[in-house]
C-alpha cells in the first residue's frame, strides 16, 4: 500500500464483498436449523471464553472501564442467547377459516444479504445484536463497524468462524462515509440495520429507502429524566450525575435532559399506611 493510499477499501472492494456474500448466501439459506442452531450455541461458548480478550480491546480502543466493557458483551451474548432458539422462532403458521373459505399460510424466509452500521459506543453489543439474528435467520451480513473501534467486531467475526460459520456469512469492512454509500446504494443488499446519531439516521433511512431497501435506523436515543414533587433529592441528583456521567456519557441511559415536575404524583404513586391491627 502506497503511503498516501486510503486504508479503507474502495466502493469496488465494497461490491466484491457484496459479490462474495450472495453467493455464500445461497448455500446458507439451504442450510438446516439444527446446523444453524449448533452454530450459534457453539459461538456463544467461544465469545463467552475470549470474554477477557474482548473486554480489554473495547477499553484500549474505546476508553470504557473493563466491567462496562463486560457488561456490554453479556448484553450481547444475551442475543446469542435468543437466537439458539430459532428452531421455535422460525416457525411458520397455518390458520384455516380466517375468513369464509379463506386460510393463510405462513412462511418466514431470509432477506438475503444485509448490512449492519454499528456505533462507536457499544463496539460489541450492537453487533451481536444486529448479526446474530440475521445470520440465524438465513442472511448473509455485512458488518460495518465504527472506523474509531473496529477490532472487537473482528474478534467476533473471528468467533462465528472457529465455531464453523462458513466462509462469506459474515463479512466485516472498514470504512467511513464511502463504504457506508456504497452499501446504501448496492443492489446486492437487501436490508440495513444503523443505530448513531439523528442526523445520519435519516441520511441512512433516506437513501437505503430511495433504493428500494427494507431500513431501521435507530437515532437521538437519549433518555429524560424526570424528578416528582416528592422526590428524595439528593438520591435524583446523585442518579442524575451517575447518568449523566457514566459511560463518558456515551450510552443511552447517559441522561442529557432533566425535567423538574410541577404536577403532584397520582395516587398510583402514593403508598398507603399498612391498616392498623385490630
């Protein structure tokens, strides 16, 4: 690579990934739920044994404390956790007389290839939450991770494929701006799932939507909090810098609003005198 060569790969690079991707689609789509179940049980044994691994790289890259970064993958593992299931989650369903002489079948069948934006604030939940159920689900993924943390979803990655996921399943690219256009943008992807900021949530939205792609982009995700008239103050200001605070703010319970209610609590929040005994 030249010096004054870009690190992150080209929209060409972007496509040949998208190219690799649909083909290794087709045989997974035909592969059967029980494979795919042991897969995923088989991942979450090794993510789980490389927990330590995992955590110090979110804290070198990121700046969260180890136990933030533990937190952050036992939410994770929590999906992989649902997704052992999918021999219950992908059933269909058959229901006979929904209307006179009317019955409705159900079949649940992948997308084909998605694409998953994660942020930079939770550089491991956000991808075992996005992934995982598309990859048991039959989808082909490709990750996108935040170019300011980018090597936990390479540990992942690299999980998923010691427990036999099969080459081309699950792809990750670099990137910034231009990779991002390029998924947006391509044929070849069938959906796209975002979670960051507002603005480049409806960007995201706009555009997948424009080019005839199936989108959730989650944006502005930050709490309120909100203090009643008969609040213990110095617990809802202490709660209220640990909120706002913890995590160097960068989570969504990281409050950024607090409201002072004038309105007195309804009865539903009064608690009434045990009655006496008699």
């Amino acid at each position: 690579m030249r010096p004054d060569a870009s690190p992150w790969p080209t929209p060409g690079g972007v496509r040949d990934v998208v190219a690799v991707a649909a083909e290794a689609q087709k045989a997974w789509r035909r592969t059967g739920l029980a494979k795919r179940t042991q897969i995923m049980f088989k991942a979450r044994q090794i993510l789980d044994e490389r927990r330590g691994e995992l955590a110090a790289t979110i804290t070198a890259e990121h700046g969260k404390v180890l136990s933030d970064a533990n937190g952050e993958i036992t939410r994770g593992l929590e999906n992989v956790d649902f997704c052992t299931g999918l021999m219950h989650h992908l059933k269909g369903e058959y229901a006979e007389q929904v209307a006179t002489g009317v019955d409705v079948h159900q079949v649940r069948q992948p997308l084909g290839v998605v694409a998953c934006i994660t942020p930079f604030n939770f550089p491991a939940m956000v991808p075992l939450w996005m992934i995982t159920t598309a990859i048991a689900a039959g989808n082909a993924v490709i990750l996108k991770p935040s170019e300011r943390d980018p090597s936990a979803s390479l540990l992942i990655a690299q999980a998923f494929r010691d427990a036999g996921l099969p080459d081309g399943i699950l792809n990750v690219v670099h990137g910034d701006k231009e990779a991002v256009d390029e998924l947006l943008v391509n044929p070849g992807i069938a959906a796209v799932s975002f979670v960051g900021s507002t603005p480049i949530a409806r960007y995201i939205y706009s555009t997948s939507a424009a080019h005839g792609k199936r989108v959730q982009a989650l944006g502005g995700a930050k709490n309120h909090m909100v203090v009643m008239p008969d609040a213990d103050l110095d617990s809802a200001a202490d709660a209220a810098v640990s909120a706002a605070y913890g995590s160097a703010g960068e989570r969504c319970m990281a409050i950024s609003v607090t409201v002072a209610s004038a309105t007195s609590p309804t009865n539903s929040w009064r608690r009434s005198a045990p009655a006496p005994r008699g």
